[in-house]
C-alpha cells in the first residue's frame, strides 16, 4: 500500500470516527489530515475531502 493510500485511509476512517469532514493535504512531500472548516488553504495542496454523511451511517 502507497503512503497516499494509506493516508487516504486514515483520512476516511477519521472522517467517521469523528464524524466530521476532514481534508486530506500535501505540503513539502508529507500528508497531513484536519478537520475541513480548520483548514485555510494556505501552501497545502488539497487531494480530498472526506465527509462522513456521504456515505451513510458508520457502523
């Protein structure tokens, strides 16, 4: 499994622990997650936003 794709899981799996929408990020070759409406964009290059209400309930 890639480092993108695992940060893509753990974005996703936070997004419903929490319940919130979470944005998964690149800055200087690293990945980061936040919860969406904390982020402003600055120098991060948004890849996804990941919003638990999409998907349904969770478990």
């Amino acid at each position: 499994m890639s480092d993108l794709a695992t940060a893509q899981n753990h974005a996703f799996q936070l997004s419903r622990t929490l319940m919130v929408p979470v944005t998964l990020f690149e800055v200087d070759g690293q990945y980061g997650v936040m919860v969406s409406h904390e982020l402003d964009g600055g120098e991060v290059a948004i890849i996804h936003e990941f919003d638990p209400h999409e998907y349904g309930p969770a478990h």
